[in-house]
C-alpha cells in the first residue's frame, strides 16, 4: 500500500463454515470481514459513541473487491487498512486481506464512504476534525479535494 499510515483493522481465521462446497471461503464472507475492518478503519476518524450521538453515520458508495488467491478453512486472516482519498463529503480508502503465514495477497477491497445525516438521509461535509484526521493517513502523494 502506498499510503503512510497503514493500519491492521483485522485479524482472524477462515473457519470451516465460512467455506462453501467448492471448499473455498465463500464471497458473502470476504464481504463481512471487510465491512468489519472498515468499522474499526472508521473508528479511527472519530468514535462510534460521537456518531450515534449526533445521528450521523457512514454510507457505502462505492466498493470493488479483487480476489486475488483462494482462503481455505484454517487460513489465518489480516487486514491492513490505508487511506486513499480525502474529499469535501467523502473518505476513500483500501483493505489489503493478507495470509499471515505467507503473506500472500489474498484480495483487495476499495471503498468509498460518505459523510451521512441519519435524520435528513443526506450527505454531510466532513468535519474538521475528520478531515486533520483523515489526513494523517494519506502520504504525500494520495489524493485531496
């Protein structure tokens, strides 16, 4: 990943009911463990407990997942986390799913999230504070709007 700050967002194993018949990690699963890293990634810009408060959230916009090498059952799991993209309303940013034994790249998950009103069903501007936040974990190359 290029950016800076990479941070691991999971860690876990690929139990035997997460496989399918084919004897392979089914994809609802990769879905599930990636939208788990993306809530501790999210933790990160600002606390759950300040977002329920002021009844505000994260929508999904936007997500392409890349299968790169199968997960069978018993795999140990990582996901790495870096920021890719700042913008007025918006955070991009990458999971890398990773074998801890071999390191092998086992997929990517690209994602775009929007700054939402729980109330109005709208998109928000980010905060400040989420903006400085966000940005501590772009490198000098990454993307802002």
């Amino acid at each position: 990943m290029r950016s800076l700050k990479t941070v691991e967002t999971f860690r876990g194993v690929a139990y035997p009911w997460l496989c399918d018949s084919m004897g392979h990690m089914n994809t609802q699963h990769y879905c599930a463990l990636f939208d788990g890293a993306t809530f501790h990634y999210l933790a990160l810009m600002g606390g759950p407990r300040h977002l329920k408060e002021s009844r505000r959230g994260w929508v999904d916009a936007k997500q392409t997942i890349e299968y790169r090498r199968e997960i069978l059952s018993g795999d140990l799991l990582v996901i790495s986390t870096a920021m890719t993209r700042v913008g007025r309303s918006s955070l991009g940013f990458r999971h890398e799913l990773v074998d801890l034994e071999d390191g092998a790249l086992r997929a990517t998950s690209d994602h775009v999230v929007v700054h939402f009103d729980l109330d109005k069903r709208a998109s928000l501007t980010l905060p400040d504070a989420v903006v400085a936040k966000a940005r501590e974990y772009l490198d000098d190359d990454s993307n802002t709007e």
